[in-house]
C-alpha cells in the first residue's frame, strides 16, 4: 500500500515534469546551414540558390512535405507514391496514377542530384526553378488535384506542422512560397554520387572487361569511316559527371507525323522545339526504367537497339543522332551487352536506401 501510493506520487512528479518540460520546449528559428552529403565528391560544386539557402530545418520540413499525403485531394497519394526511393525516386508505372487512380501524360522523372540542373524542370522544362515545379503536382488534375488552399488549411490543425514552419522559417504561419521553399531545400539535398562508376573514377574499384568497353563507346565519337574503331556517342548529350547537358533535345524517337507530345514546345511556343524533350541524367538508370517521356522502353538493351538502328528522322532531331541513322551505330550484340553493362555501374544503392532521404513518419 504505501510503496503504491509512493510510486502514484512519483507518478504524478514524473508527469508534471515532463509537462513542464514540453512547456518549456522552445521552438525558435533555426539558421543552421545544410551541408550536401557526398561520398565520394565526383561532382562538380552545384550552384545552389542564393534566396533560398539549404537550412537543416528547411530539409526536415520539405522531406515531411514530400511523404506527406495531405498534399493531395483525398489524403491517399503524396510525391513519394510517384517518386519511388528504391526506384530511384522514379515510378515503375510506364504512366503514373494520381488521385482516383488517374492516369497521367507521362513517365515519372527521377528526384536526386537537382542541385545540378539549371535549366528547368519536368520533360518539357516548363517550371524554371524548383520552387515553381514543386507546387505543380498538387494542383495537377492528372496528379494530387488539390488546391493550395486546402493543402495549407489542412498542415494548419497539425502542431507538428506549425513548429517545424517556425524553426525552417521563423513564424508558424503556413503559406504556399515556404511550402515550395521547403520542398526545393528537400530536393536539392538528395545526392548520388556513390556508384561503382564513382568508385572507379575515385581509382577504389576496377571497371570488368565488360564495363570498360561499354565505357568506351559511351564516350568516344561515332565515326562511320571507322567502323572498328567508332563509338556510340551518348556522352554528347549525357555529359559530364550528371550524365546530362540540361539542355532539351530530339533523340529520334518518331517520325513528324507520329509525335503525339510536343514536349518543349508546349513550354517555348516555339515550334523548333516539337519533339524535344530534357536530357535525362542516366546515372541509377538500372533502376528508373521504363524508359523515355512516355516509358515506351521497358529495358536498357529496347533503349540501345533504338539508338543502334531505330533513330525515327523528323523536324528537330539532333544532327549528332541524324548523323547515325544511314547506317545505324553498327553495335555487335556483344557491344550492345557491354554498353548496357557500362550502364549498370551507374547504380548508387547508397543514394537508393540512404535513410536521410526516407520518410520521416
Ligand atoms: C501522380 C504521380 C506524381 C506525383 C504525385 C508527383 N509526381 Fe513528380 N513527376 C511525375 C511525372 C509524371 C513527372 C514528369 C511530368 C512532366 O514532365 O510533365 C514528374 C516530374 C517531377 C520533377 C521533375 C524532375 C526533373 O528532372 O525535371 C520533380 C522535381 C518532381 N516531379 C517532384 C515532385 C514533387 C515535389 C511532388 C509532390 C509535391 C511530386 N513530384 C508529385 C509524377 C508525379
Ligand atoms: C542527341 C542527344 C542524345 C544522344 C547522343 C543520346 N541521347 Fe539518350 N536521351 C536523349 C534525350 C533527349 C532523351 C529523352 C528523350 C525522350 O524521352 O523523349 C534520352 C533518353 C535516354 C534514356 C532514357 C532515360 C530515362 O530516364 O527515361 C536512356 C537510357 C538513354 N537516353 C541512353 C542513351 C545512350 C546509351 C546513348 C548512346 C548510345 C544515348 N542515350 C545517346 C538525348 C540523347
């Protein structure tokens, strides 16, 4: 009886201490700078927002944002359910399906390594910064088809919302720009550069016999007076260390009259650009597939057969690609395996299971 009646009080000093201390609590502002996560620094210095500089709070605030499902109509679907970790933030749907189970225009695009594209955003580049895409999706009728008015009126009964508002941005009111900052801030932190290709080019590990002739071709020039000699050119448009040039292009994918998604144009007005589209970066590709705006390839060998001999001609198709379609790339099977091989040593399985980009519910 009395140790009960001791242990009750304790009870009751443990619960008002704990109160207190939840009182006491100070949420306040927190300026404290977010540093990039790099393991192996094969990436050139990204040129980050000078307005929007990455805080820890501002990327713990767009990383709940990102797995939250309020975000959409009916609280069923948030950016995660399209942009897939393990998948390389990407959709193994060949559409994505939205609110309803809607079926969307286009192949989902993967989210890492964003900090490094400075020339907009989505296949057709028509959102300009981050900031402007991030916002898009959930008002998209074919995505979260909700308005950013619910979205705030809902993030607003949450305390766990109001808070982290306060120390990304040092008050608790909750408006549209600082739920696009946050989820830039989120974005921007997502790195990948811890591939075996990384690894090779940091002199770790060896490429195999394989590897390294894909490697080859992927890099060297096409040249059809050299057949024995002549590569297959990717890196023309997948360049550098990104795998990617930030510029929209034509790959020959159709003919004029076969082009059913205008892709730049729509952003432009400008015919010139029908038919182009961004140039992905081909880094985690292993695990991105399918493949192209409209996920018409299921594998990586469908992908190099259409660069080999596919190349469709129409108004913008790049000259480079052009330039190949007479007589095809002239890839063996084996080059063709090798090529693919090379492309399977862009898989980063640290970026793929790295838990500061999980969820954080
Ligand atoms: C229903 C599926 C779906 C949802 C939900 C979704 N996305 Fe996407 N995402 C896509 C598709 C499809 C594309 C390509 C769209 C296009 O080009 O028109 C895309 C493209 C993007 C891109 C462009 C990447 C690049 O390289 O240009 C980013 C960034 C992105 N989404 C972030 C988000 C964020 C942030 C959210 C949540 C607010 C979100 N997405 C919600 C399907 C989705
Ligand atoms: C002239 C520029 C150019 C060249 C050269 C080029 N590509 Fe591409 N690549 C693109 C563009 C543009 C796209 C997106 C096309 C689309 O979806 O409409 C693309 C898409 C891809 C994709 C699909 C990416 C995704 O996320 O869906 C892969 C894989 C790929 N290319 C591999 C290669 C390989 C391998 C080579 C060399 C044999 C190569 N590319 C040569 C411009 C190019």
């Amino acid at each position: 009886m009395h140790l009960a009646k001791s242990a009750f009080i304790g009870l009751i000093a443990l619960s008002l201490f704990s109160c207190r201390k939840d009182e006491a609590e100070i949420v306040a502002y927190d300026p404290t700078p977010y540093t990039l996560q790099y393991v192996n620094n094969t990436l050139p210095i990204p040129d980050l927002p000078t307005d929007n500089p990455l805080t820890v709070a501002k990327v713990e605030l767009g990383r709940m944002l990102f797995y939250e499902t309020q975000l959409s109509l009916d609280n069923s679907i948030s950016c995660a359910s399209c942009h897939v970790q393990e998948d390389g933030f990407s959709d193994k749907h060949t559409l994505s399906f939205g609110v309803d189970q809607t079926l969307g225009k286009r192949q989902a695009m993967p989210v890492f390594n964003l900090a490094w594209h400075s020339n907009g955003f989505f296949w057709d580049g028509r959102a300009e910064l981050l900031r402007h895409q991030s916002l898009l999706p959930i008002q998209d009728a074919f995505e979260m088809k909700e308005t950013l008015a619910n979205v705030i009126a809902k993030l607003k009964s949450s305390g766990d919302y109001r808070n982290q508002f306060i120390r990304a941005f040092g008050s608790g009111e909750i408006t549209a720009l600082k739920i696009s900052l946050a989820l830039e801030n989120f974005m921007m932190s997502i790195v990948s550069d811890d591939s075996k290709y990384d690894r090779y080019l940091k002199g770790l590990v060896t490429l195999t016999e394989s590897e390294e002739r894909g490697r080859q071709l992927f890099f060297a020039e096409y040249n059809p007076s050299f057949p024995s000699e002549t590569g297959a050119d990717c890196a023309h448009c997948h360049a550098g260390n990104n795998f990617e040039n930030d510029l929209y292009m034509n790959n020959g994918l159709d003919t004029e009259a076969e082009i059913a998604d205008n892709g730049r144009q729509n952003a432009t007005g400008d015919l010139a650009d029908k038919g182009k589209f961004k140039v992905p970066s081909l880094r985690n590709i292993e695990v991105t597939g399918p493949y192209m705006h409209d996920g018409r390839f299921t594998t990586l060998e469908e992908v190099v057969d259409h660069y080999n001999g596919g190349i469709q001609n129409s108004n913008s198709v790049d000259p480079a690609i052009l330039f190949t379609s007479s007589t095809g790339l002239m890839l063996d099977a084996q080059e063709k395996a090798d090529l693919v091989n090379f492309l399977k040593t862009l898989t980063d399985y640290t970026y793929l299971t790295n838990p500061a980009y999980q969820s954080p519910f």
